[in-house]
C-alpha cells in the first residue's frame, strides 16, 4: 500500500523539534523518494550533527534554529498558517506541547470542531487497509464526540478515495445493552447516519464481525460490511491503542498515523513506532494534503 504512493507535487513539510534520529531518517527517505521537502526547527547543531550522521543533505534555509521546544512548535504552528509548509510533523517534544500551539484559540491551525487521530493499518490477510480511530488523542468520546471523529475521518477517506467507506462502530457485543455505554452510542450513530449517502455505518459490532463475514455468518448476524469494514471507531482510547500495537507488534503489520482536522495534515506517530511506520505516516500525510 504504502510503497506505490505517488503524488503530483513535492510537499513541504515542517518538523518542530527536529533533532531525533528516527524522524529525520524518515524525513530523508521520503525526500530521496521525491515526496517532500524539509523545514527543521529545534536545535541547529543537534540537527546539523544527526544530518550528517545519516547523510541527510541540508542548508542554512531547511533549518531554524530554535533550542525552546514550546517556541519551537509554535514557529512550526506560524509557518503553516504563512502557507510555507503542507504538513506538520512531531518531532522529539511531547505531544502536549505540540497540541498545545495546534489548539491555540489565536494562532493555532485547528479547523474542525475536533483533532482527532486517524490510524492505518495493512495486514498480509487482506488487500485493503483498516482504518481506526482515534489512537492517540481522544480518550473517552460521548456520542457527539464519536460523531466528530467520523466526519473528520469521512473527509478523510474522500481524499483517499473511499467514497462510501463502511464504517463499523466497535464494541464487545452486538446487542444493545443499557449497561455497556458503547453499545448505546452505537445505536444513536447508526440512527444518525441511517439516511447518510456518505457511509455504510453498522453498530454495534464485535470485532470479530467487523473484520470476519465468516464470524458473521457463524453467529447469525445479518450484515452488509461484516469483513468488508473501512473504518473501525473504536469505543475509547484504550482500546484502539491497544489494537493498534497489537496488530503492529504481533503480526507485524504496517502501519501510519496522523492527527486530522487541522488545516494541514499532522503527522504524531509515538517515540517507539518504527522509521517505517514514521516513513509510512508522511506518505499518508503526503496524500491527504495532495488534495486540500
């Protein structure tokens, strides 16, 4: 999936806080793949040293010199609304910090209702790719909560072309119980978005349905996404991370992250995932900016 993404225009992008290995080695790679072109801020001599160190080429014009993380991020933040950059990338700062000049009310680049956080994932058992959310920022959604995440998601999966994506609302059970709270905030998003063109939603599911017509049949559950899932919301934070990890360390499956709903996509993968999975992530942002 992720090695035959081709886009039409090189991308720029900025890193805040730039000196970690990893990222720029990524960052490297994607630009020998002709994707993207560099802004680095953090500190010049740490960058400069871990550059060379990974025969990554810059000049005095790639990097700013800014050892402050906070302020770091913000001139990250204030290239993006100037239009100088078409993706934000975390670099070695806590995400906190980073959200933190996102969601500025003044400065910030925020232009949904919610940031939210999208994953893809692609096993070696199915062609397409599973996308979840959220995995990073949203920790325990209500109901209108989980209705922001979709539409962020929906706008999305257009630009990636998934037209009607099929969206299926995760929880441990396919019945309704009063007791399990994400069990009834499926039925109120199912209602929602019963006459919705956009999607396919079904909910609540188990995970076994959603990614198994086999499961389905064998449990008697009528459905038309059983196997054929494109979206899977998870019920809360937790579990979608955990999922998440999961599938990446125990099936070794590939997998890109970003943070959406923003003016420009926001890649915030977390300090252990891989330099693959970071490559994967700017690929993916690469392709949601190809489009806005």
């Amino acid at each position: 999936m992720f090695d035959t993404i081709k886009t039409t225009k090189v991308k720029t992008i900025v890193v805040a806080v730039a000196q970690d290995k990893e990222v720029l080695s990524a960052i490297a790679s994607a630009q020998k793949e002709g994707l993207i072109e560099p802004i680095l801020i953090g500190d010049q001599d740490k960058i400069r040293h871990l550059c060379d160190s990974i025969n990554l080429s810059i000049d005095s014009k790639t990097v700013i010199d800014e050892k402050d993380n906070v302020q770091a991020c913000k001139k990250a933040v204030q290239l993006i609304n100037q239009g100088k950059a078409d993706i934000l990338m975390k670099g070695l700062v806590d995400t906190s910090v980073l959200l933190k000049a996102v969601l500025n009310k003044q400065t910030g680049i925020l232009s949904a209702p919610l940031l939210s956080h999208l994953s893809v994932i692609k096993t070696s058992k199915r062609e397409k790719a599973y996308y979840m959310t959220d995995t990073a920022i949203t920790i325990l959604p209500d109901v209108a909560v989980k209705q922001n995440l979709i539409e962020n998601a929906l706008k999305v999966l257009k630009k990636l072309g998934i037209q009607q994506p099929k969206v299926g609302i995760i929880s441990a059970v396919e019945k309704v119980t009063p007791k399990m709270i994400s069990t009834v905030d499926a039925e109120k998003l199912v209602e929602a978005y019963k006459n919705d063109p956009r999607l396919i939603i079904e909910g609540p599911l188990a995970l076994d349905i959603a990614v198994s017509k086999q499961a389905a049949i064998h449990k008697g559950y009528q459905s038309q996404i059983a196997g054929e899932v494109d979206l899977l919301l998870m019920p809360n934070l937790e579990s979608a991370n955990v999922l998440y990890k999961a599938l990446v360390y125990f099936t070794n499956a590939q997998s890109a992250a970003i943070a959406i709903g923003a003016k420009v996509p926001i890649v915030m993968t977390s300090r252990s995932d891989s330099e693959k999975s970071k490559l994967n992530s700017i690929k993916l942002s690469c392709l949601v900016a190809e489009s806005l």
